[in-house]
C-alpha cells in the first residue's frame, strides 16, 4: 500500500513539474489520441496527427512539444518551420511509416511519371515530398473521389486503407504493400466471439484494419470520426478496433458507456497497443521541456517540398 502511495505522490509531483516547466518556457504540449492516458490529461490539446499539426499552425507560443511518433512531430515542423518542435521519445517510430522508404517509394513513383501519388499522412518528410497530395483516414475517400475518374492513382503506404478506398470508389489504384502493425494484428475470431457475447454492441473499426474486420464494422473511420461517432450514438456498447488509447478519451467523452477493445491475434492482453506511442512518459515529457531537447528538425528542401502536398489536401478537402 505505501509503495502504490509512494509512486501516486511521484507521478503528481512530475505532472506539477511538468506544469510548471510549461508555463516557463512558454510552451504547448499536444497529444495524439493513442498516448498514455496521463499524457493525454496534461496535454493543451489532443487529436489525430494531421489536426494537431494544425492547430500548430494557429498557436501563438514558439515551443510546441508533439507527444506522438517521429512523423507527427516533422509533420508540425513542415508546417512551422520557424517554432521549436520537441518530441519526448525521438526513437518513437510507426510500423506504417518505416514500412515505405522514401528511396524505394521513389522507384515506384518514377515508374508511373503519370500517375497521381496519394500518400497518407502517416509517412516520413521524404515521402511526403513524393507525392502530389496527401490525405487522412479522415479525408481520403473524398479526395480519391474529387479526382477525375480516369486519373491514374499511386497510393499509398497503407494497404488496408489503399484497399478500403478502393472498394468504395471503385478506382484502380496501384497500392504500395504497407501496413501498421497495430491494425493488422486485430483477431477476426475474437470479434465474432465478442460479438456473439455482445450482441448489441456496435463495431468500430479503423481503416488501416485488414477487410474482414473492416467488414463487420457498423462505423469505419478515423480515430476522431469513431470518438464522434460513439458520443452520438445511442447505443450503449461498443467494440474498439484501433489501438486501445482512444478508450480513454471515448470513457471521458461518454462515461455512462461501454467500450471493449477488439484483442490482437497473438498473446493474451486484451488490448491491441502501439509500443511506440507508449513510449512517451511523464518523467520523459518533463525532461523535455527541463531541456527543451531533443527537438525535431527537417532539411528545408524537402520540407518546402512536403508541403506542398498538404496544401493540395487542405484545398480539396
């Protein structure tokens, strides 16, 4: 009981720290849907990738820190590339991003000078100053479908996304073999088991999900279009395949709720977690802004030219 005590007074002590650090350096501390749940509470403001990055765009404050992976933090400094951009974990990567190298990406782009490349956002600097456009799990179907029909398509690194938007467009799309490994993992056998002892839940599924789990979903969306979702339905149950740190702002937002997650194929834990975006803790956010390092930075090159693709998003969605 005293050593529970001992490490509740630690964390309390760290989160005040931490509080007051920000206040000192003037900073803002932002936090993806899928971090800690004691970093999500202390965060100014919390989001998918691509919204966090611009709500960068509007902040006042110099210091940003991105409680995320590597990619969301570039991302912020592609988009302001005068702040200081902090990032708590500089090791924490994304399955789905290593799975496209931006030098093997450019072998398949110049392959097809013709085609339209369409990258998710969940992609390196480099990759992104490949493409033509990028879009979310959010806005993908809508900006495939704004292009003419005859447009030849390079999408990806996602192949469950690339998949799935093929399948509601009816586009022909030349798709790149990636994937996050968070959303590949989700068993089919334990949905349909939890399904038969949960007959009135309703599924959500994210879209990097493979397609027979896609295929059971009563919602199929973003992380912030499944929270949205659940806070307007009026059903009381729901079962959660995208990575189990959404849970917690889905409690927050509908505490009179139920959310099970959707268990991964191997191992026993009932919930399906990304190793890097736990990464980040409270005693590494502290010595973040303690330091103001590591900070992130992107060669001015390659940043001028990723940028582009995310104008030509924002404008079309």
């Amino acid at each position: 009981m005293d050593s529970i005590a001992t490490i509740t007074t630690m964390d309390t002590d760290i989160k005040q720290q931490i509080l007051d650090l920000k206040r000192e350096r003037g900073a803002i501390i932002l936090a993806h849907y899928y971090q800690r749940p004691e970093i999500q509470d202390l965060a100014d403001y919390i989001g998918d990738s691509l919204a966090l990055a611009q709500i960068a765009t509007r902040l006042k404050e110099d210091v940003v820190v991105m409680c995320g992976v590597h990619f969301m933090a570039e991302t912020v400094k592609v988009l302001c590339p005068d702040k200081t951009v902090l990032i708590p974990a500089p090791e924490a990567g994304c399955s789905l991003a290593d799975s496209c190298p931006a030098e093997d990406f450019e072998v398949l782009v110049k392959a097809h000078p013709d085609a339209t490349v369409i990258s998710y956002v969940n992609t390196s600097a480099e990759v992104k100053a490949l493409s033509d456009i990028l879009v979310t799990s959010s806005n993908a179907l809508k900006i495939v479908d704004s292009l003419p029909k005859d447009t030849k398509i390079i999408f990806g690194p996602d192949h469950n996304l690339g998949n799935y938007v093929a399948s509601q467009t009816g586009r022909d799309m030349i798709i790149w073999d990636g994937a996050c490994h968070v959303h590949e993992q989700f068993s089919l056998s334990k949905l349909i088991e939890l399904k038969k002892t949960h007959p009135g839940a309703r599924v959500l599924v994210h879209p990097e999900c493979p397609r027979p789990i896609v295929m059971l979903a009563d919602k199929v969306g973003s992380t912030a279009a499944l929270l949205n979702y659940a806070a307007e339905s009026d059903a009381h149950e729901f079962l959660v395949a995208t990575e189990s740190g959404i849970l917690h702002q889905m409690q927050l937002k509908c505490p009179d709720k139920t959310f099970i997650p959707v268990p991964p194929e191997d191992g026993t834990c009932a919930c399906n977690n990304c190793s890097y975006m736990k990464l980040i803790t409270l005693e590494r956010l502290r010595d973040c802004l303690k330091n103001l390092t590591p900070t992130v930075e992107v060669d001015p090159a390659i940043a001028n030219r990723a940028r582009r693709p995310i104008d030509a998003m924002l404008a079309l969605s």
